[in-house]
C-alpha cells in the first residue's frame, strides 16, 4: 500500500475576510483556515504538502481554485467517505471544499495546471453595485463602452513580457500567454471581463483590468494599454483595480497521464 494518497480539492471562498490564500502569521488566510480544519481530523502533525494551484491576494475570491494534498493512508482509509461532511462542518461559511478527488501522484495542482481563469465584474450604474453583490463587484463611476474596452483587451493578448502590469520578483519571469481577454455586458447591466493565461504574475490581472477602465470610461486611447508591453518595469501610470471585484472561475488540467510531463514542462518554462 502506498505510504499516501493525493487527494485533489477544489475550493469556493468569499476573498472579503481573508488576507490571501497563503499562511501567514497572525493573519486569517484561506489556507489557514483549510490547514486549520485538516489538522482536526489527521493531527497537526501530519505533513500534508498543501499545493494550490493560484495564491490569490488578500481580498479576491474564488470559485474555481484548486489545491492538492497527500494524506496518509491510513487517514483516507479512515475518512474517504465522510471527509467532505467533516470539512463543511469545520470550516468557516466564507470557504467551502466543494469536491474531493483521489489523483495520480503526478498530479501537480500549481505546475500541472494548463491555464488559470478570471472574471472581473464593474458596475457602471449610477447608484452602483446591487448589496448583495457588493463584495464581488466594483463600483465605477463613469459609463463604460463595451466597444472600447474590448479593442483595448485585444492588443493585450497573445505572449508578451507584462512587467508593465506586474510586481516583479527577484529570479523570476514576467512572461506569459494570454489566450483570451474580453468584457461581456450580462443581462443586469454588469461588465465583466474574462481573462485567462497559463498563469499570472502579482497583481496582473488586476492592473489590467485597471488599465482597460481607464480607456472604457474614455480617459485613455484604446491603444494606450498595448503600448506599455514596451516596458521592462512596472508602469507608475496603471492603476491597479480593487481586489473585490475578482474571481479565481476555473482552473485547467491536462488528461491524467499527462501530468507529469505537462509539471515539469511548466517547472522550466518559471526557472
């Protein structure tokens, strides 16, 4: 018998409370309270490897996000049909572990990943976001053209260096491949972009969706977005969008014999 089981989690969580996806200390984090609510079930002593497939910051939500974990044996003999239940029951309202499944070894939630989606939603009314969704949903002042803000996200996709649009890291990449980039307006008035990548650097998303408003509401030309690709820093002229108003949707995987391959793929491409 094998010493450990991966065990693929796919998670939902309101980002309004929380400082992040990752642990950090005397902060209440999504791993936190998921780490929290395993370490009740197994001990906290059990190493579990928790993987997630997109460290979203402090305030953005998910209904999509993907983590891995490797339990003991033993534990998923033990909890296989009750761990979901278990989980509902210890973990807060605003995070919920939707579904369970057991995955080869290979799997890799982070490198194995094949493209990360996002969607972002603005409301453009005058009275702004309806309460209910004010947690998900930004509020902005000036109308949005739909027409605009979709010639904008065109020059934007494709492969490019964004370190205009990104926080960058010491040793670490600013390239990557968006392949799809568009604004929808849904039947109650909101604009909604959706952006999705093979993955994304610090706050990139966000700046932009912050540069694409500034040229749907009129401030900017539709090509001023797509200038900045030029850049090799971080553009003080972008602004960066609340976190609010973004959603981890979905996450994509290869077949499942083509984890390993696709991972170590993904490890040379970010080294």
């Amino acid at each position: 018998m094998r010493e450990s089981i991966r065990l693929r989690l796919d998670i939902s969580y309101d980002g309004a409370e929380f400082s992040g996806w990752a642990v950090q200390p005397g902060r209440r984090t999504v791993a936190g309270v998921l780490l929290e609510a395993l370490a009740r079930l197994v001990g906290a002593e059990t190493p579990l490897g928790l993987t997630v497939a997109g460290r979203t910051d402090a305030g953005v939500h998910a209904t999509g996000q993907v983590c891995h974990i490797d339990l003991p044996s033993a534990s998923w003999i033990e909890l296989e049909a009750s761990l979901l239940r278990r989980l509902a029951a210890l973990m807060p309202p605003d995070a919920r572990v939707r579904t369970i499944t057991e995955v080869p070894e290979t799997f890799d939630a982070r490198f194995s990943a094949t493209f990360r989606r996002y969607e972002y939603r603005v409301s453009d009314t005058p009275w702004g976001p309806e309460p209910l969704r004010r947690h998900d949903t930004l509020g902005w002042v000036r109308p949005l053209d739909l027409e605009r803000l979709n010639v904008a996200a065109m020059g934007l996709l494709g492969e490019h260096d964004y370190a205009a649009y990104c926080k960058r890291k010491e040793h670490a990449t600013t390239v990557r491949a968006i392949t799809r980039l568009d604004w929808r307006r849904d039947p109650d008035g909101i604009c909604v972009a959706t952006v999705q990548a093979d993955a994304f650097c610090q706050s990139m998303v966000r700046s932009l969706v912050g540069a694409m408003l500034a040229t749907g509401d009129g401030r900017r030309p539709v090509e001023w977005p797509a200038t900045l690709l030029t850049l090799r820093e971080r553009s003080s002229e972008v602004t960066v969008a609340p976190a609010h108003g973004l959603t981890l949707i979905a996450v994509g995987y290869p077949a499942d014999t083509e984890y390993a391959a696709r991972a170590e793929a993904t490890r040379r491409l970010r080294a």
